[in-house]
C-alpha cells in the first residue's frame, strides 16, 4: 500500500482510539502489513483486538484495499503485532 495513504490510515484510527489503543506500521511490503498495537488498555481490556480487526475496516474506507489478518502474536502485555495479507479477488 502506498505509505502516505497508510499514513493517513493510521492518523485516522489513532485519532479516535488513542491512548486506548495506537497503531504503529512496522512494515509495508507488497501485499503484506505488520502493525504494533499499544494502548493503556492493551493488557487489561475486554475486547481489545477487536482494534485489529477495527484497522481493516480503516484499510478498505479510506485505503481501498482489502487486507485479512493473518496472524495476532502477543509481544508483552501492553503490545501486539499484527500482521495483515492483501485478500485475493
């Protein structure tokens, strides 16, 4: 995805979710993503990685591309990463 619309993207989600929840794109390849989700509720809150899938919605709205996560792994207790692949047609 090209990185000023994903940019845009995660201004956006952080916008209205921070310090819940932030996101942080790690890497930007091809059709795969890898974002870091932190926030004050990482570790505690009920429903959290309901964010994870929040950020697709904010990929396909304002990216036009539609991503799927493909893997959730916890790094500590107040961080996620989260990888997503371009869905095929």
């Amino acid at each position: 995805m090209e990185g000023f619309i994903l940019r845009k993207v995660s201004r956006e989600f952080n916008k209205w979710r921070s310090p819940e929840c932030k996101v942080k794109v790690l890497k930007n390849r091809g059709n795969n993503l890898t974002v870091e989700f932190t926030g004050t509720r990482a570790g505690f809150a009920c429903c959290f990685d309901e964010n994870f899938v929040d950020y697709v919605y904010y990929l396909e709205d304002i990216g036009k591309k539609k991503f799927e996560v493909s893997q959730i792994k916890r790094k500590d207790k107040e961080r996620f990463v989260v990888n997503y692949k371009l869905k095929e047609a």
